[in-house]
C-alpha cells in the first residue's frame, strides 16, 4: 500500500497516479530490495540525473510492502567524504553492507614496452576486443600520451574496486532459504545475477529488476520469458533524483 513520506512525495505522486499503481502492484506481498550502488551510480549519464539517496529511501519507505532495502556500497578507507556517505547511509535506514575498497596501483612506464607501438601497456585499460581494432599508429599515439604523463612524474595510476555480487546473491538466495519475502526487487544490470535469479523464479518468488536500457545484460533479458520483470528506472526520476535537478523539471 503507498501512503505518501513526505508532502512532495505526495504532490509528485498525484501527478503520477498511474506509475505508483504500476508499482504498488508490481511490489506484491513481502517485498525486498537490494541496491547495487557500485552498479548503479555509473548510470547517471545514461538516465540523466542522479539519484538521491535520500529522496529514494523515502519513497520506498511509502510502500508499506517493503520490509528492506539492502544497499551494499564500498568505504574509501581513510577519505572523510566517503565515510561520510557510509555514516549517512546507515543513519537513513538502509541495511547497509559494505567493505574497504581495493586501490591497485596500474603500470604506465613506457620504458617497459620493446616498442611504442606494443600494446601491452595498454591492455591494462583496454578491452582485447577494442585494442584490437586500434591500428599501430593510434597504438603509438597512445603510448606517446603515457610518455608525456611519465616525463610529468607520473609513473603509475590507482583503479578502485569493490565488486558486491557474490554478497547480493548470497543474501537474495538465504532470503529465499528463509522465506522472508514473496517479492525481490534488484537494482542492477549485471549478468552475474542471472543464476541466483533463476533460482528465485524457479521457486515461484516475484523478481523485479530495476535497471535502464543499455544496462541490461542479454543473460537478464532472456529471463523475462521466466517470468522476470524489469522495470525502467527512468521513469522515477521526479522522485529519486537530486533536488536541483528536479527543479530543472519543474521550473
């Protein structure tokens, strides 16, 4: 049952009949959701705005059926403002999973490479599919550019990753050991869930995925003949995204 958090919930919601009675249905009996943030903060190009995660927890707080919502972010150990977002988190009341974030320091010493038009530095960043259609002399131009940043100090760059899917699927499948829910709601896009999906169809739960077009892994997609159910993210924006972009909407 939706019954509005706040006044602006309410307003939007009046506008929108329609979609919170599409949710409301769609979000049947005992229901939880488990948000892949590292999945779906890249998003924001795509959707075009991003998501407050203050404005979301709320209006999923206005649907009475949902007992959870799950969020599994990584702490920057050590970084206020990522310690900071982790505090806020769990001060809004979302079941909060998180762990340290992996920092892997990436080689760009050119003086490593036989020759500038060797890709092997390179492949640290490019997929083997693309480095492959790249001819020698755009190889060469690339590695010049990694020469320039060498001649500047700079000898190595940090990647970030904190990858949550095996912790998602464990807690989707034990949710379904402990039939704690009818329906699970997944924000994500990646072909990893597959399986533990498959399994939640296959015991008859409700599964909806919460993603946008062009994030969808085809492995998702084909479930829909199983009966999995995605629903476009796009369409909450005047409810989730942030406050000044909101008002871009309604100006």
């Amino acid at each position: 049952m939706f019954t509005p958090k706040t006044d602006r919930i309410k307003i939007l919601a009046g506008e929108q009949t329609e979609l919170i009675e599409k949710l409301d249905s769609m979000l049947s009996g005992r229901t939880i959701m488990y948000i892949d943030y590292a999945n779906i903060r890249p998003w924001s190009n795509k959707l075009r705005f991003h998501i407050d995660i203050k404005r979301l927890k709320q209006f999923m707080d206005s649907f009475s059926q949902i007992q959870k919502v799950h969020f599994y972010q990584g702490t920057l150990v050590g970084d206020d403002q990522s310690e900071s977002d982790i505090k806020d988190l769990e001060d809004r009341g979302y079941e909060l999973h998180t762990k340290p974030v992996k920092i892997m320091d990436l080689s760009i010493d050119v003086t490593s490479l036989q020759s500038m038009q060797s890709p092997d530095l390179l492949s640290d960043f490019i997929r083997t599919p693309l480095l492959k259609t790249l001819a020698l002399n755009q190889i060469e131009n690339l590695n010049q550019h990694l020469q320039n940043l060498n001649q500047q100090g700079i000898k190595k760059l940090q990647d970030r990753k904190c990858n949550f899917d095996v912790e998602i699927g464990v807690d989707m499948l034990l949710d379904l050991e402990h039939n704690v829910a009818d329906t699970f709601v997944l924000w994500s896009g990646d072909s990893d869930f597959a399986d533990p999906i498959q399994q939640l169809l296959d015991a008859k739960k409700k599964v909806v995925l919460f993603a946008t077009a062009g994030r969808i892994a085809k492995e998702l997609n084909g479930l829909r003949t199983a009966g999995l159910v995605i629903f476009d993210i796009r369409d909450l924006e005047k409810f989730v995204c942030w406050l000044r972009e909101l008002k871009k909407l309604n100006p």
